[in-house]
C-alpha cells in the first residue's frame, strides 16, 4: 500500500480512532520484535535436558491385563475370535 494513502485514511479518522491505530501499530511492531528475536530453533539445542531413565521402554505393571502371555499387545490382525454362543 501507498504511504501517502495510507496517511491519507489515517488523517481522516476521528481522533479516538486514531490512537486505536497507533495501539496497533505499536502491537505490531513489538509482535515483529518478538519473532526476529526467537529466530529458528537450532537442532540439538534442547540436549541433555531431558533424560530417558533405564527401563523406559519395558511393559508397565498398569496394563498387564492388556498383555498377552507377557508379551504387548499388537492389534487384532492376529488374533482370530471365536464368539463364544
């Protein structure tokens, strides 16, 4: 857009509008501010802030009777069910 036309509209709003105009051009510029600041997140920056305990990956006692014959459950493809009449 045009700065002068841009101006121009600014000019021909009431004044109470005006500094509605310019609280938004203050939001957006800080909002601009914010985002050149974060910038990109940089692979491996969150390193050794989180740590993964022994035995993370074995079966919980919680879903044991989701477990068949001790081992995970995978899914019904395998598992062929007879109804029982």
């Amino acid at each position: 857009m045009d700065n002068i036309l841009l101006l121009n509209k600014i000019t021909s709003l009431p004044e109470s509008m005006k500094s509605e105009v310019e609280d938004f051009i203050d939001f957006l510029t800080a909002k601009t501010e914010k985002i050149q600041k974060k910038g990109k997140p940089v692979f491996g920056s969150a390193k050794g802030m989180f740590v993964i305990k022994p035995g993370f990956d074995e079966p919980l006692e919680d879903f044991k009777d989701y477990m068949l014959n001790g081992k995970e459950f995978t899914g019904y493809a395998n598992i062929y069910l007879v109804p029982e009449w």
